[in-house]
C-alpha cells in the first residue's frame, strides 16, 4: 500500500454504536481484517464508511443508534495526511470527499446478489445501471475531439438530453425543442462510444481473474465469454430509449446457459460477479496517485468454500496492493484462515463482539487482535469467562479453537502428517491429539500437557457436546483454558526448517 490511507476510524451514536460505547478503530494506515458475530456491529462499520465516502449528501439522522438521547449520530474518518471527514447531523462532507468516493469501492454480498438476478428466472442479469452508476462508471473515454469523459457522465448528458423541454410560445405549456433528437443523439453516439471502450476493458481484466477465483485445484468449467450491449438509442416513434442493456455472458463446459443465474451454484455466480466488479475497479481507478483508495468488502465470500476463499485474497493482495482494504466477516473459521494467510503484511485483525453492561444494554466492544492466533483465542475465552454474567458455552468454543489451532501449528512445525480438510471445522481434534502425542513420546513435557487434554476433549473440546439443554460449568471451561495453555508452552519451541508434507498431494500445506 502506498499513499494516503485511513488512520482512524471514530463511529458514535450510529446504529449498533451507542454514544456510550462508540467504535474506535486505529488503523495507522494498514489494511483491516475485521470479525463480529451476527449483530455485534460489523456491518456497522460498513454502513459508517459506505455513507461517508458518498458522492451525494446523506442524512445521517435516521441511522443513529435508538438507544441514544439526545440522537448526535457521527462518523469521523482521519487520514494519515491528518485529513479529516466529518459526518454528522451537521452536515455530509460531500464537496470534499468526491475524489475519493469516486475511487471507493464497497461490495456486500447483498450486491452480489444483486448482480446475479434478473428481472425473472429466465432473464439473464440486468448489469446496465449498477454498470453506469457504480462499476464502470469512473472509466475514462476518448469521445469526439480526442477529450476524455467518464461512462458516469456520458450517460449522465444522455438523460439531461433526454429529460429536455421548453416552453410552447406564449407560455401555454412543454415541448421538445426543435434540436432535441440531434442533441440526443450526439450525446448517445459518445455514450455507446465510451461505453464500449469500457466494455472492451472490463473483458480484459474479468476473464483472467474468474480463472484465477475458479481454477483452484483444476480448470473449471465456467467461462466468461463476454458482455452483451448494443448500444442505447432513441425510439421516435414511442419516445423512449431502447437498449439499457449490458449483460454478461457464459459458457459452462458446451453449454451457453440463456440465464446463468438459474444455472449456476451460487459459488460460481458470487465468483462471476466478485471478477467482473473488481475488473471494474481495475479497469477504471488509476494508481498513478497517491490518493486513496478504498475497497470495503462485507461478508463477501459467504457463498464460497474455503478453498475458493484463498484465491480472493491472493487477487486483493496482489492486484489491490496499492489500495487500502477493509474485510469484514462473521465466519470465525474463515477470519482465522485469512489471518494465517495475511500474516506479516501490512493487515490489522480486530474482534467485535456484543455485550450487555450492568444497565442491561447491549454495547459492541472492538478489540485489537494480535498475529499470534493462539494466544489471542485463547484471550477470547477468557473474556467470555469474565463477562457478567459469564458466557461458558461461548468460552469454550474459543478454548476448542485455540486447542486445535495449537495442535495444527505443532503439526506443521514438526512435519507430521494428519488428514486435510481446507475448512477447519473438518479438521478432527482426535486425530490431531493422537498424531501429536505419538510425535511427542519422547519428550515428558510435551507428552504431559497433550495428554491433560484428554479429560476435557469430551466435554469442552468437542463442538458436539455443547448441549443447551445441559449447561456448561464455569470451571471447567477454566480448567480447560489451563490446558491449552500448558500445551502452548510445552510446544513453544523455535521453529524447524522444513518442507512441509501432506498425505494428499493435491493440497499443499501453506507454510506459516
């Protein structure tokens, strides 16, 4: 990342903010993984930034947080220049920020939806709007005279020539003017021009990366063929403009599917639009400035397995490298996998989680997390622990967790050989204590602390046995928490050089 980026990050009285427990988030310009569970206010922070980094004004007002009075809802973003945008009941900063609300990008998997649905099942995905409002709408074209224009406001000249009238003489109602229809079809000659200009880039950047989000372990079958527009004209007759339309086209193995959307599995759908919107961030941002550039991902990848998680990273980190990222999820499993991925560079993991104070109200708390994704699990546990009142169930998924991350990093370290499943929750905590116990025989340390988890696995240490009909105690969450500790320390011992092996060879072990 190079340039200005984002600092600080202050978030008050906005929707799962309370003015008494307001959001801020140190970034010192890094990128942010960030993970909330379902209401703890992560997309909070999707919506704060989204509304900022606005290119029309917003009205803050009816996003403050219900349980605020006096309502004083505000989003303060600080750059690492000390610029400073301010939202709030005052007013939006909408002069100042254009520029950077021009090169933000904000993708939910809402809109990924939006992309993949048609007006009915057997229509293919309308892409015209969300193409000339968002995705490429920032494309610089050469039009008539060697001038360059964006597709935004090309079509925007289109729909003023459209939408133009004058009086009758005397004043006795609306008309066309005389020169309406030469006027619009200028404006639609330079319009379908630019527009195919950014077609034909949009192409060029989408189809090498769907190949690298779908080929994970062979070539998959999908193929983006291209874009359908035919260029937008003028219905004399009927009074209307025809052909608002730019649709994606596809082939799956012989097949040309008349709508993709009721062909494909959802994973390849969110695949096709997750290339063909970042292809328009490539395609129309340039990175000959030292602006910023902000792209915001909010639950993004739920629709993908994990194993077609980790090409989406791989694509930020090499073809976003130079814009500053935001990824926020609330899939733990995906959040630790990201992490190990990410670790070393220039990334900052937080942790939302909500909490009821001592007057009962629910208040989100965000937490730095550290590289160490052990200790900070394990951290985790314990707060849950020390809430009041205590939340045992939650600990000891956290305590489950860090058990298995510790016996996944020692495995590895030690080149010892368990079963891989890309998504950790397959990963059975049983083979990885046998595997890690026949490895640590020799060592009486070592063989003490993996076999004092033997008496917690059943009950704490096993996702199935978290019954809420049989609670869990307090203290045995505690005592399994000790556990886990004593196996980190028996086990934290520097690191070999090694090759790492896997008893398949069709999934190689990512070194950490």
């Amino acid at each position: 990342m190079s340039g200005v980026s984002i600092e600080r990050i202050q978030i008050s009285d906005f929707r799962a903010f309370p003015a008494l427990a307001p959001a801020d988030i140190v970034l010192d310009g890094c990128n942010m993984l960030a993970y909330g569970e379902n209401g703890s206010g992560k997309s909070s922070i999707y919506r704060a930034l989204r509304g900022l980094f606005s290119s029309s004004a917003q009205d803050i007002m009816p996003l403050h947080n219900v349980f605020t009075d006096p309502p004083q809802p505000s989003v303060r973003v600080t750059l690492t220049d000390k610029t400073e945008y301010h939202w709030s009941a005052a007013g939006h900063p909408t002069a100042d920020i254009q520029d950077v609300a021009r090169k933000s990008a904000f993708l939910s998997h809402t809109r990924l939806i939006e992309m993949n649905t048609g007006a009915t099942p057997n229509d293919k995905p309308e892409l015209f709007h969300v193409a000339v409002a968002h995705l490429i709408a920032d494309f610089e074209a050469t039009v008539t005279g060697g001038a360059k224009r964006n597709v935004g406001e090309l079509w925007q000249a289109v729909t003023n020539a459209f939408s133009r009238t004058e009086q009758y003489a005397g004043g006795s109602g609306q008309r066309r003017p005389k020169n309406f229809v030469a006027v619009l079809q200028t404006a639609l000659d330079e319009f379908n021009d630019g527009m195919g200009q950014a077609i034909t880039a949009l192409e060029g950047q989408a189809k090498p990366l769907l190949r690298r989000l779908v080929d994970v372990l062979t070539q998959d079958a999908l193929e983006l063929v291209g874009f359908t527009f035919y260029g937008v004209n003028y219905d004399a007759e009927r009074k209307t403009l025809r052909n608002v339309t730019l649709t994606a086209n596809v082939n799956f193995r012989d097949h040309t599917p008349p709508a993709h959307q009721s062909f494909l599995n959802e994973g390849r759908q969110s695949a096709l639009a997750i290339a063909i919107y970042l292809a328009g961030r490539m395609a129309c941002v340039p990175t000959t400035d030292d602006a910023l550039r902000l792209l915001v991902f909010d639950d993004l990848l739920i629709s993908l397995d994990h194993s077609h998680r980790r090409p989406v990273l791989e694509v930020i980190a090499t073809e976003f490298k130079d814009w500053q990222i935001i990824l926020l999820t609330h899939d733990r499993f995906w959040f630790e996998m990201a992490r190990e991925q990410l670790l070393g560079k220039p990334w900052k993991c937080v942790e939302i989680y909500e909490s009821v104070d001592g007057d009962g109200l629910l208040r989100p708390s965000v937490w730095n997390s550290s590289e160490n994704l052990v200790d900070e699990t394990l951290k985790q546990a314990k707060r849950f622990l020390d809430e009041n009142p205590p939340q045992p169930a939650a600990a000891a998924n956290y305590a489950r967790t860090a058990c298995e991350l510790a016996l996944r990093r020692y495995c590895r370290n030690h080149n010892i050989l368990f079963a891989y499943a890309d998504d950790p929750q397959k990963i059975k905590l049983d083979d990885l204590l046998k595997k890690a116990a026949a490895h640590a025989a020799p060592d009486a340390g070592r063989k003490a602390a993996i076999g004092g988890l033997n008496q917690h696995k059943k009950l704490i240490l096993n996702p199935l046995s978290h019954n809420p009909t049989q609670p869990i105690v307090k203290a045995d969450v505690q005592a399994a928490i000790t556990a886990v500790k004593a196996l980190v320390t028996a086990c934290s011992t520097k690191k070999k050089s090694v090759t790492a092996v896997f008893s398949s060879s069709r999934f190689p072990l990512r070194q950490r």
